[in-house]
C-alpha cells in the first residue's frame, strides 16, 4: 500500500474516494501535494492557546513536530488550576488522580500510559516508553515504575481544590458526567512542523470521579490520536467510550486518506458516533489537519472549541456540531 501511495503521490496524484457503489473503483483526482511548512499547531479547548503558544516557539526555532508536541501539552499538564489534564485533574471514585497520554512522532512511532499515578508528565514518560522501549503502551504499576527508573519523580497530583470537588461529589456519588459543563477536557494537541511534518499528543486525568483503573481514549492510538505523515492528524476530546468504539482518530485520518478533507472527515467521525445512537447526553469533539495545512473540527454539541496556531496568530475557533 505504502509503494503505492508513493507512487502516486510521485504522479501528483492522490485516491479521493472508494465508495460502496463503486466498490473495486478508484477515483483519482489531481491534488496539491506539496506539505504546508509555515508551521501549525492546534488544540482542544482553551488551555490550547498557551500550549500553543510553547509548541510554536519550538516550530519557530527549527524544532520538530514531536518536541513542539510533547513541550505544548507539558505546559498544560503542569497547569494545577487546570482540573482536567496533569496535576490538579479531579479524581477518580476512589480520590486517586489517574492519568493517560499518549504521543506519535512523524515516522510513525507511538508511546502511551494509561492509568499512571503520581507522576507530573505523562506524555513525556509515554514519550520514553517510544523512544526507549520495544513497546507501545505501558499501564498502572507497571508505567509507574518504569518513569521512576527514567528519572521521573513522584509527586502528589491530588490539589486541595480537586480534592474538596471530590468530597462534594462523595456526597451524592451519581455518576453522570457532563463533559462541556464539568469542562473535564482532554489536551489533543497537533504539529506541523517547517519541515512538514505532522506529529501529535493527547494527556487526560480522563472523566471526573470514573470508575478506578477506567481507561479513556486519550491513551489509545487510533482512538485519542492518530497521525500518519504523509496524510494528516486526528484527537478526539470527551467521552472516551465512544470513540473507542468508533476508532475516532484513525478513522479520519483513514478518510483523509481517502479524499476528504479535514472537516468532511471529522463531521464523518461524529456520524459514526451518530449511528451507534445514545448519543444525547454525551460531548465529543474531533480536531484534525493534513498535511497541507487544513483545519478541521467538529462536534456533537455545541460548546467545542479549540485553538489555533501560526505563525503571529494563536487564536480560539468555535466548532461546529452536530446537533
Ligand atoms: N476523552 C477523555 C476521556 O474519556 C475525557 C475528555 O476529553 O474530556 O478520558
């Protein structure tokens, strides 16, 4: 498949679609494929913009769409007001702060945690799990023990703040999430970097007050993120369960691959979610880019947003949505 992609991209030429009508048919339109190489960055939801802001000064200086990625969602995860991502992220059921992250470079290369506690940066210990394992994705203990062999060090991530947010919940103990209102959000975060080339990381304390030991999407590759180099990037944002199932981030970048851009593949990923009904009373929000440079976002309800990053520009977009 990847000796043909090449060589159609050497012709100029890229599939645009292969629709069940035409099944066995492939259409082939002419398209620009020379990368975007100014530099992007984007990012769910309002914290993007100083993450943004770190990942584009590491574009601006040469770095690579990797670094700019891990470095951008490090500010965020060391955020304590933020209580979504990092230190400060509300709890699980039990009071224990849990988190998920994962990472891709622009070769294709993948690290992940999931379900580690105590330690300040998990994107950067999923960023040694790709750099300096044989592995994809390290949970729990295990993950735990690895970061503290890397040099990580513990440190509580429990905040008086989410602690008492925590207290109040026990009270009633109804589990309900409410993602936009709770603004229990996810950092995805997407880079494309002056050399043109794309790379991703996504970090989550995942859904406030969860079951102990849930895994959300965000760690999950295909699913929280996915990026292939020569198409473009996806992360997803709210409740995880559905866009496991739905494979979110894979699937657009798949589309895109296809033919659609950016946007027509992120409103394709939410039908998905769509069609599998119970789709009401939970928030999802895909953002993605290829590798020319164009945007795409879309939600099921209003309320996503996510930042956007140039050179000279570090804005916050309104996403559509579905209903
Ligand atoms: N996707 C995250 C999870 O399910 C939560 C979020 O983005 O708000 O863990």
């Amino acid at each position: 498949m990847s000796n043909r992609r090449s060589f159609l991209s050497q012709l100029g030429l890229s599939i645009i679609g292969i629709g069940a009508a035409g099944a066995g048919r492939v259409l082939l339109k002419t398209k620009n494929q020379a990368p975007y190489k100014k530099g992007l960055v984007l990012s769910t939801w309002s914290h993007g913009i100083p993450a943004n802001a770190e990942a584009m000064r590491i574009i601006e200086q040469g770095g690579t769409a990797v670094d700019a990625a891990e470095m951008g969602v490090r500010v965020v995860e060391a955020d304590p007001e933020g209580q979504s991502v990092g230190i400060g992220g509300l709890p699980d059921r039990d009071g224990k702060v849990t988190l998920d992250a994962c990472i891709m470079d622009s070769n294709g290369n993948a690290g992940s945690v999931c379900f580690l506690q105590d330690i300040l940066h998990p994107v950067s210990v999923a960023r040694k799990v790709m750099d300096e394992t044989p592995h994809v994705m390290l949970s729990g203990e295990g993950a735990k023990r690895f970061a503290l062999d890397q040099g990580f060090e513990l440190t509580d991530l429990l905040t008086e703040r989410s602690k008492k947010a925590w207290e109040d919940w026990l009270k009633e103990a109804q589990y309900k999430p409410i993602i936009n209102i709770e603004n229990h959000d996810t950092i995805g975060l997407l880079t494309l970097d002056k050399a043109g080339n794309i790379a991703g990381a996504c970090t989550t304390s995942g859904l406030a007050f969860k079951m102990h030991g849930r895994v959300g999407d965000s760690p999950v590759i295909g699913a929280g993120l996915f990026v292939d180099n020569e198409i473009g990037g996806a992360t997803a944002t709210g409740m995880g369960e559905a866009v496991l199932k739905t494979l979110g981030s894979f699937l657009i970048v798949e589309l895109m691959r296809q033919g659609y851009s950016p946007q027509e593949a992120c409103e394709e990923g939410v039908r998905r979610i769509v069609a599998q009904g119970n789709y009401k009373d939970i928030q999802i929000g895909y953002l993605a880019m290829n590798k020319q440079g164009e945007v795409g976002a879309y939600a099921l309800h209003p309320g996503f947003n996510y930042a956007e990053a140039r050179p000279g520009m570090n804005r916050m977009v309104d996403s559509p949505s579905f209903l």
